[in-house]
C-alpha cells in the first residue's frame, strides 16, 4: 500500500468522522465536565468508529505478521500486545490539553474489553439492557457520550498514525504524517515529540529551498 492510497482508502474517512465530531462541538464543549452527556449523535459516531478500528485494526496487525487472520479484538490484542509502545501511547488533544491513552487498558494481562470497545459492542447490540462499565451501570445508549466517542476517535487515530509512518519512511516521504493534518490529536512521547503534526500545510527545506506541501483533501 502506498501513502496515496492510504490517504485515499483509510484517512480521507478518519477526517470525516472526525469533523463530524467537531460539528457536535457547537452545541457541547469539549470539556472534561460534559464528558458524561450522551446523544443520538454520540450513538452513531460511536458505531461508525467502532466499525472502522476494526477495519484499520485488521490492516495494521497484517502489516505487523503478514500472515495475520485474525477477525476480533481478543486476536488484535494478541497481536499488538508485543508492542508496548503503541499500547502506552499518549494522544494529546488539542482543544484542551488532555491527554489520552486509548489503548492502555491492553497493558494487563487480563481479556477485558477496552471501555470505548465494549460501549460500541452495547450500543449496537444491546441499546437498552443495563450494562456496568468503569464501574457505573445504567442504560447501555447512555454510555453513548462525549468521553468515549473521544476515546474511540483517538484510539482510530493512533492506529493510523502508526500505519502511516512506516509507509512514509519507505516513501522518502519528508513529511511522516498524513495529511490534512487532525485538528483534534497529535501523538506525544518518544519519538513523537521529534515529528511535526502538520495541518493542511507543511514546509520544508530541500536543496536550500523553503517548499511547501499541501493537502488534497479538506474540511
């Protein structure tokens, strides 16, 4: 796969989950205070991520051990779980400075379903059954809100972030994250804070010359 058709195939979709998200934002704050409240919005958000983790998730275990067949999160995990540094990865966002790790749970030894995962399986087969998840058991739709569609998005981002990168250094790409650049995340930690996350332009100098990149998908 090339970076083109990465672009084309898996972040053009990232870009419009992720501005539907940020639509929600005029009506609710990105806030640590309203990550409880749930909406019909956050339901389908919540669907459409959960459906395109296991998508990407699939392609990025693939690129990991080429003979990967695996088909749930439980084989995933198997085999992503040698790779601490994705599981422990931090994932800033933007808007308030928080800082998530979408994969961590990952970091036991333990089969236990990340939480944003296990609200997805809910929602979508379980809508109005009681469910307890972090210790709080209410109506599955409920767990349909702002804290966790955060989390599935970021935990979406991440992966393809790191299915990026190795397809760009193959590429002699000079910039090494996909573009536009999201408005909500960027990777923090380790390497990471040596790689610029750009927007929809990037600068570069090549040969003594200041060059521009621009992006060919928008908002």
């Amino acid at each position: 796969m090339s970076c083109e058709e990465f672009i084309s195939a898996y972040w053009s979709q990232y870009i419009l989950l992720e501005k539907e998200f940020i639509s929600t934002l005029h009506y609710l704050s990105l806030d640590s205070e309203n990550e409880n409240a749930f909406s019909q919005a956050y339901a389908k958000l919540i669907l459409e991520l959960g459906s395109e983790i296991d998508v990407v998730l699939k392609q990025y275990c693939k690129n990991i051990d080429k003979s990967f067949k695996g088909t749930d999160m439980g084989e995933y995990k198997d085999c992503i779980q040698c790779n601490s540094d994705f599981i422990k990865q931090q994932v800033e966002e933007k808007i308030t400075h928080r800082i998530l790790n979408p994969w961590i749970e990952w970091s036991t030894s333990s089969k236990r379903a990340l939480c944003w995962w296990k609200v997805y399986n809910k929602v979508k087969h379980n809508r109005t059954e009681l469910t307890e998840i972090d210790n709080v058991t209410k109506s599955s739709y409920k767990f349909a809100n702002q804290k966790y569609t955060l989390l599935a998005l970021a935990g979406l981002y991440q992966i393809l972030v790191y299915t990026y990168y190795p397809l760009a250094i193959g590429e002699n790409k000079k910039i090494l994250t996909p573009m536009p650049g999201s408005r909500l995340f960027k990777l923090k930690g380790g390497m990471w804070d040596s790689i610029d996350f750009w927007d929809e332009l990037a600068f570069y100098v090549e040969d003594g010359n200041i060059c521009i990149e621009s992006s060919s998908v928008h908002y």
